[in-house]
C-alpha cells in the first residue's frame, strides 16, 4: 500500500452515530502521531440510529475521499449502514490517487468493495474502541501508516490446520461478507487468503452463513484461511452442539488449504491492523503460524 506523504486523517462515520466527545482520544492519538485531523459532518449528526441520513454520509465520505490533502479515512464505528450509501460513492477521483480507508466490522462493505476496484484498504480498529484497545493493535495500525513491513507470529491454535499458502487478502465480517453474496461488491475469493471474524451471532447463524459461502463457491480454490475471534456468540435452548471454530473447521473439512484459527484480529480489544487486497503469505505449523505481508 501506498501510503500518501500528506499529513491530514479524516474521521467520519459511514454507519452508525457517534459524538464528538467518543471520537477525542483518537483526535488526540493521531496528533501525537503528528498528523492532522478532519471530522467530517457525519460525527454528531444522527438520524435515528445513523451518523446522518444517507445523504449526509455519501456527501461526508465523498468530501473526505476527494479532498487532494487526505492520508487516510479512519470510520468512526460500525454498526449498519454502509450498504445503504456504497453504490453512491463515486470512486474516479480516488482511483487517481488511492488512500488507505481504515475500519472494520460494517466497514467490511468498504473493503470487499474497494477490492474488487483493484485496491488496498486497512481492516483495523475505529476510534470508537481506541480506548479499549490493547497496545500493539494500536500499534500495528501507526506501523502501517508509516509503511512499516508487517508480520504476525502467533501460537498455533490445536485445531490448525498446517501448510503453506501465498495469495492476496480478502474478507473481514462474516455476516457482512454474507449480506454482501450476489451484489457488486462480493468478493472473488479465487485464488486468495479468506479472513473471517463475527460478533454477536447465533450459533446456527454462523453455520447458516458459512454453508452458503461454502455453495457459493468460496472454498473452492481457496488458498488459506484465517480466522479472527467470534466474540459473544449466543446458542438456543436446545444447544447447537458445536463451538464456532468448530463449525468452521467442520465446513472447511473436505479442502486442503493452511487454516489459522484465533488470529487476534476483530471484535477484541487485541484488534491487530490486516492490509486487506494486499498478497500475504501463511505457514502453519504445530507449534506456530507466522502471516507476513508481501
């Protein structure tokens, strides 16, 4: 990724609202980091459970997208809503000179999207969390934007699945990668490594989910898959009988690509940045499994 030598960072929100008053230890972090902030329209305006209308939030992206000074866009906070305002964006001007965009959770429309444009973007943490985040997820973020090489070496999970695999980076929210199936910004996963992460979802939802992935073609020639933490996962009076990774590993059974389970990226506070479209190579072995950025 190509990170621009300008120095302002835009906060804006694409989904849910959020107040200035969240958004102040991310201003005061990013100026310890020397570099300029612009909040957009969108943090303090609400509209029911929004950051504005979805007028509002195509005209706030589109600004900061557009504006020839901008770094980088970091989205406030998730929740639901960039769906509703993806296909208003026009992307021309930022095909000129593409920007890292910063965010995860709903942000993973942006993601698939800009992947499928043929660029680079940044699943990391939001200013909403930043509070809550430990260190080195901070930490991964600043390395990134300073163009720092990225590699993650952690203990292998029992249920690993060992191997070697090399592809570019695709993926982010599971249930968002769902609602995104059959739209202009699925993604093709032909060929790449797949990351996955969820909050908040039933047991059965999760299957659900990945059943369709997998009838849709996703697992097919996949080359690896990594798996990020599946936090508050809720199950029904008669139980599902089976954990979330163990259902990923059950549906993922039959293929043979590398598997990574309980990479610290998601819905944790241990949120490490992912350089997602960029070509990443995975060795998965007993005792560890090493993800570096190409």
């Amino acid at each position: 990724m190509r990170i621009p030598k300008k120095n302002r960072v835009w906060i804006i929100s694409t989904a849910r609202k959020i107040t200035h008053e969240e958004i102040q230890p991310s201003i005061k972090l990013l100026e310890s980091w020397n570099l300029e902030v612009c909040t957009g329209e969108t943090i303090g305006a609400e509209y029911h459970q929004f950051a504005g209308n979805d007028n509002l939030r195509v005209k706030d992206f589109q600004k900061a997208l557009n504006d020839p000074r901008t770094r980088a866009i970091w989205c406030a906070r998730g929740g639901y809503g960039t769906v509703r305002i993806i296909d208003a964006i026009n992307f021309s001007e930022y095909s000129k000179n593409p920007i890292p965009i910063i965010g995860y959770s709903d942000v993973t429309v942006l993601h698939s999207h800009l992947h499928n444009l043929g660029f680079e973007s940044i699943h990391a943490t939001m200013p909403i969390n930043i509070e809550e985040n430990s260190e080195a997820s901070v930490q991964s973020l600043k390395d990134i934007l300073d163009g720092k090489d990225l590699i993650y070496k952690i203990s292998s999970s029992e249920i690993n699945r060992g191997g070697n695999a090399k592809g570019k980076l695709v993926g982010g929210n599971l249930s968002i990668l769902y609602s995104l199936m059959g739209s202009e910004s699925a993604i093709n996963t032909d060929g790449k490594i797949l990351f996955i992460e969820d909050l908040d979802e039933y047991l059965y939802h999760i299957d659900r989910m990945l059943i369709s992935l997998k009838r849709n073609g996703y697992f097919e020639n996949l080359k690896g898959l990594i798996v990020g933490s599946f936090t508050k996962i809720h199950d029904n009076t008669i139980p599902f009988g089976k954990t979330a990774e163990e259902i990923i590993r059950d549906v993922v059974e039959e293929y043979d690509f590398p598997v990574i389970f309980n990479f610290p990226a998601g819905h944790i506070d241990d949120n490490r940045a992912l350089i997602m479209g960029r070509e990443v190579m995975i060795n998965v072995n007993a005792s560890q499994a090493v993800i570096g950025f190409v």
